[in-house]
C-alpha cells in the first residue's frame, strides 16, 4: 500500500509529505535511534514519540517509507522542513504506537 492509502485509512495528519506514492510494507515500533537505523526495514511505517531533528537522518538512512509521530507528538518547523528537503514523510497520530501499528498490520 502507499503512503497516501495508509494516511487516509488510518486519518494521520499531514506534517510533510514529499514522497505519497512511496510503498509500505511493514511497521517498526521504536524511539531509541541507534536501533532503529540497526532494525527498521525499507518500506516500514516507523512509529515514535521522538521528534528531534534526527529522526529525518534515521528514515533517510533506515528508507522508511514514513515516520508516524504517535500520541499527537509534532515537530518544529526547521524538522519538517528538512524532512520535506530529505523526502521524508512525516505524519502524526493522536493514538498510541501500538494502536496504530495493529491498524497498519491489519491493512498489509
């Protein structure tokens, strides 16, 4: 499914989104960004309540597919702007990580 498809199935919240047509394939779960760039897969959604400028370095790295803020974390501007610039998608959620990531699981 792409990344469009999820976002509207799920009603995430547009933070940027450069990159609509970029195929999910799976989920990762997890704030700690060392592990992340060594675990996630490309195409995974990655759902954190990080949001510092360096979850756009770990997706880039790790090519997710999106990074889901959950718990309606945000980002600041100069993130957001640095994902666009990156082709980072970046979504939020209101609802918590595993929440969502059951709703993903039940769409793949």
């Amino acid at each position: 499914m792409t990344v469009d498809f999820l976002a509207a199935k799920l009603n995430l919240e547009p933070v940027c989104c450069p990159n609509p047509q970029k195929e999910v394939t799976g989920a990762y779960i997890g704030d700690l960004l060392s592990w992340v760039m060594g675990r996630a897969k490309a195409g995974d959604a990655w759902l954190t309540i990080m949001s510092n400028i360096n979850i756009v370095a770990v997706a880039a790295l790790a090519d997710t597919a999106l990074i889901i803020l959950t718990e309606g974390v945000t980002v600041d501007e100069k993130t957001a702007e640095t994902a666009l610039s990156k082709g980072v998608n970046i979504f939020t959620s209101q609802e918590p990580a595993y929440e969502t990531a059951v709703k993903i699981s039940q769409l793949l």
